[in-house]
C-alpha cells in the first residue's frame, strides 16, 4: 500500500523518493534514449562535477519528479485528467523543499517556453521529442509571458535546471545512484523545516 502524502515527514521523505528511484526509475522517458531515473541523475551528476550549489544538484535531481505523483498515495491534482507533472512535482514536494527546489520543479516546463522566445540558439539545441513536447506546452513565450517569468526571484536556479534537464539525455553516460544524492536531498529537507520553525 502507498503512503498518504500526508503520513510522510521530514524524517521519511528523503528514503520515500530513494524507493522511487529504485523501483521506477528504469521507466521510459518520452522517446528520449535514457530512462527516468538516468535522466535525472544524469543532470544531479553534471550539475555535481560543475560544482554548482546543492540546490541546484537537488533541483535537477527532483525536476521530473512529477511524473510518479501516483507514488504518493491519494494524492490527486484538481485536474485530474491533464495533470502537468510539473505542477503534480512541485505540489509534492512543496510540504518537504524550499521554494528554490519547488520552483526549479514547477517552471522546468515554462523555462523552456522562455528560452525558446528569448534564445534563438536555444531552439536548434533540442532534441527531437522536446521540440514535439515544447508544441504541446505552448511553444515559445509571448512578450508578456516572458516579463512576467523574469521576475520570478528564483529565475537563475530555473534556468539552471532547465539546461540541465536538456544535459540529461546521454545514453552512455555513468552516474553514480540517488544514494548517492540523498544526503544532499536531506539536507534541502532540513533547510526548509528549519525555515518553518
């Protein structure tokens, strides 16, 4: 039986995700040539070896987290038939993370609509099943669009992580396992629990 989102803790959430991790991140990763669990660990990995800041690493790691919200019990989103895995992720997430790792989650999507308005070699860098997916999300930000998203005060970690996200397609890549991350990943929990007492 899977938790109730509502029964996990600070204490649990870090080795609840590890599970996941271990039990499905072998799952196919929309057409692209790696799994899940390769992709994200794939961008924790080159964020890591890049020395970028822990939240950075995290973020990556947990950016498509959104797509085993079923994992988390009787979670549910208020649409349940187009249920954006980013906003199901970062919803997730939100009672655990600080709001950098949330938002780096919840705009991973949007930060490619972004780029794409605001980056014209962007575009010709995407692979083949993100071009596809960038037209079913919308396709390039407005003006409008991209002034409101600049003003979101986390908008350096979130592109951060969307250049990663777009890393972390490398079928011969070796990376180490979440495990490897998790201290990392509980130390974020920390953070935020710390932030809320």
């Amino acid at each position: 039986m899977k938790p109730d989102i509502d029964s996990l803790t600070r204490e649990t959430i870090v080795d609840f995700i590890g599970s996941i991790f271990d039990r499905r991140g072998n799952e196919e990763y929309l057409g692209e040539p790696v799994n899940m669990g390769q992709h994200m660990l794939q961008g924790a990995t080159i964020a890591e070896q890049n020395g970028q800041p822990e939240e950075i690493i995290v973020g990556a790691l947990l950016h498509d987290i959104g797509h085993f919200t079923s994992e988390f019990g009787t979670f549910t989103m208020n649409d349940t038939e187009d249920r954006h895995h980013e906003d199901a992720g970062a919803e997730v997430l939100e009672k655990f993370f600080p709001s950098i790792i949330t938002d780096c989650v919840r705009y991973h999507v949007a930060a490619k609509r972004y780029l794409c308005a605001t980056r014209t070699e962007y575009l010709r860098r995407l692979s083949k099943a993100s071009i596809h997916s960038l037209n079913l999300q919308g396709g390039p930000m407005s003006a409008e669009e991209v002034a409101e998203f600049e003003t979101n005060p986390n908008l350096e970690q979130i592109i951060a992580v969307r250049y990663l996200d777009d890393a972390g397609k490398r079928p011969d890549m070796e990376t180490p396992d979440y495990w490897h991350f998790a201290p990392m990943v509980q130390r974020m929990v920390d953070r935020h629990g710390a932030a809320q007492t």
